[in-house]
C-alpha cells in the first residue's frame, strides 16, 4: 500500500505485495481516504484476502486525497465518512467533484448505515459498514461499483453524443432550403441525399427563388470532395446566391459574384464548385441557363394528345468553368430552352450517374445510363420521377458499393397553361 503522508506505526508501508488474480478489470487503482490507521490495515487485508488485484494507495485526510489524485488516477475511491478535515458528505462532494469517473464507496461505522444511505443518494456508488464485510463481498462490492460508474459514465457520454448528434441534425436540416415562391406556376420537387454517412448535408446545394418582378430563379451546385468544409461552403454559396437574386443581381454578374465569395471562404485552392442557374417568368416558357462546369438537364415533355410516350431528353446548353478554376478571368455564356406546357426541367448532380456499376471495373452508370433510366420512368408525375431515378441510381451502383457522391435533383414543372 503507498501511503501519501508519513508511515504511522502498525501502518504496511510502500510496495507491500498485493495477492489475488487479475480480474476482467486489470490491477485496479483504489485511493483509500482514511485517517485510522488501524481501518486502513483492516482494508488492505481484506483487498489482499479478496479476488481484486488492486494497487491501494492510502490518504489520511481529504487535503491528501486531492493531492493524491492525479498521480494516483483512482478507479475507486474508499471514503471514511470522518476525516480531520471534513465531516459527513462535505468530503464525498469534494471527491466527487474532484474524480468524476472514479467510484466512490462510503466506508461507515457499525451505527452509520443511515449515513451511508445518505451518501449513495449524494452521488456514491455503494457504502460498506466496517467490521461487518468479508472478503469476498469487499472484493465484489468495489468490483461491482466500478463497473456502475463506468456504465454510468458511458451511459452520460452516449446521452452527450446522442445530444449533439440531435443538435447537429437541425442544424444541417435547417440550412436546406424552402423554395420561395410566391403562387408561382411551377411546382418545385427536390431530393438531397450526402455522400457522407450520418450526415444531412454535403457539399452540393441547390435552392428556388422568386424574385419581385415574377422572375424564377433555381440553381443546383457542386462543391469538390466530400467533406464537412465541403459541406460548408456549399451552405454558403446557397445562401449567397439567394441573397443575390433578391437583391437583383443576375446572370454573369452573379456568377462572378459567387465565384468570388467562393474563393474567399475556400479552405484549398484546389477547391472548385460546379453551378448551374436557371431563370424564367411563369408567363413565358422561355428560360435562360447558366452553366459553370455543371452537367445539363433533363428535359421532360408531356405526353402527346395522340398518346405517344413521354420524351426525355438531356440537354447541354453552352456553358464556361466551374467556378474557381479561373478566378476573375471565366466567362460563361448564357444560353436559352423552351419548355413546352406540361413540360419539365431536371437539375441535378453528377453524384445521380457517378456510382460504380461493376465491383472491379471503372464502369459507371453514366449520362446515357440516366437517360435510359429517367424514359423507362418517364410517365411517372414528378416527385416519383425523382425518386425513381435516384432509386434506380442506387440500384446501378450497388454491386459497385453504392452512391458515394453527394446527390441533389431538383425537378420544376411547368403547369399547363388553360
């Protein structure tokens, strides 16, 4: 037993061997707070006439106990409820306090079980009542308390974890966006899905406007790489763009303005983020495009009066780099579609067709593989439309360990015009 004062007479002194084999909880470190020198014999006799394998270290007041307890780092701490520096549960708070992950067990006299009661209320593990413990029932006391604490410990971190985890995921649904239209004749069906795991949001973003002046303004963008900065500055870009928009600033000059922002809060200059934009007045079927690096769209038109399959096509309007390749010195031509009535756009990103559809090989399902994918569910209304490509997407790339990628599809759909 190491003693942290001065060796008393009748006192085992430093090294004195321990007996008892190993148990599942290795040698365990158990502080003694005990100022009777005779108590403390009796403790170390009944730890060495136990199945503990224990190091005992021995402190006769409290002052020395919280001396003692860095280099001692307890497992369990044995606490005599009277000690010349503190008296009742003063020295049980303090201790508490002071090793919060050790057990405590309250050592009390034979007229004290109240008091020991009392203190497993205040926060010990278990009290034992001198000379009325055999060895045995010491050895699975302490035992039995350590294992307490450390599943009350591990419970109280998991319930920590689980709080942040619950936190986190608010936060990150927070910052997806709400469409903000205003009665507009669109309706607006959009899918996110992170490529990281337990994660909600990743580094692709998207989000639908409109405007004062009627206009609709959507865009989907692609952030490189996959992790949390990633995901960061795909929020900000997001929000940047809507403010943007509602601050009336629109085609190239908002291109630039985003790729400025972009190489402000980027954490790499290797980082680069695809974007593409898309503008049009509910009146008017015509739509401006804008496209940095991005892939094209889906268009889908309605099936013909005579009953003829829905068509979808891709479409690949001009487009310039991605923004950050080249900063201030890109240019991005704006482009223009017509969606007939009925018809529909399809944004998304390069996560949808990316996936790997071999175990061994480089295959991909690739653009025209989503094409395919998208005419054998082209009658399908929109938000199963979108569901089934991002299914069928899954399915494709399973045998190749599934979606790694970020995925965002945004499907807007014109309504038909009376």
């Amino acid at each position: 037993m190491d003693t942290v004062g001065a060796p008393q007479r009748g006192t085992p002194q430093r090294g004195a061997p321990q007996r008892g084999a190993p148990q599942a909880l290795g040698d365990l470190r158990i502080l003694l707070v005990e100022d009777d020198a005779g108590d403390a014999l009796l403790v170390e006799e009944l730890l060495a006439d136990s199945d503990l394998a224990a190091r005992l270290t021995w402190a006769t007041s409290l002052a020395e106990a919280l001396v003692a307890l860095p280099a001692a780092a307890p497992q369990c701490v044995l606490l005599d409820l009277h000690l010349p520096d503190a008296l009742g549960l003063q020295a049980l708070a303090a201790l508490l306090r002071a090793a919060p992950t050790a057990a405590v067990v309250v050592l009390t006299g034979l007229a004290e079980e109240g008091a020991g009661l009392s203190a497993v209320t205040a926060g010990a593990q278990d009290y034992l009542v001198k000379g009325r413990v055999e060895p045995e029932l010491f050895g699975r006391a302490i035992r039995y308390a350590v294992h307490r604490k450390q599943a009350e410990h591990a419970a109280a971190a998991l319930q920590a974890e689980r709080m942040r985890a619950q936190e986190n995921a608010r936060l990150e649904r927070g910052l997806l966006p709400s469409p903000l239209l205003n009665g507009a004749d669109v309706d607006v069906v959009a899918r996110y899905q992170p490529g990281r795991s337990q994660a909600l949001l990743g580094g692709d973003f998207y989000d639908v406007v409109q405007a004062d002046d009627g206009m609709v303004h959507a865009v989907i963008g692609d952030v490189s790489g996959h992790g949390p900065d990633e995901a960061a500055l795909g929020v900000c870009l997001r929000i940047a763009w809507r403010t943007l928009v509602l601050s009336g600033v629109t085609g190239t000059r908002l291109l630039r303005q985003l790729e400025r922002i972009m190489t402000a809060e980027r954490s790499s200059p290797e980082l680069f983020a695809t974007v593409c934009g898309i503008a049009l007045h509910p009146d008017s079927r015509k739509v401006r495009v804008l496209r940095a690096g991005h892939p094209g769209l889906l268009l889908r038109r309605p099936p013909a009066a005579d009953g003829t399959e829905p068509e979808v096509e891709l479409l690949e309007p001009a487009f310039g780099p991605a923004l950050g390749l080249l900063p201030g010195l890109a240019a991005w031509p704006e482009d223009e579609i017509r969606i007939p009535d009925g018809g529909s756009l399809v944004m998304f990103t390069d996560g949808l067709f990316e996936g790997r559809t071999s175990a061994s090989g480089p295959e991909r399902l690739g653009e025209d593989g989503l094409i395919a994918l998208a005419r054998r569910h082209a009658r399908l209304p929109g938000p199963r439309f979108v569901d089934a490509l991002i299914h069928g997407a899954e399915e494709a790339a399973a045998v190749g360990g599934g979606l790694a990628d970020d995925v965002a599809v945004v499907h807007m759909e014109w309504k038909v015009t009376p």
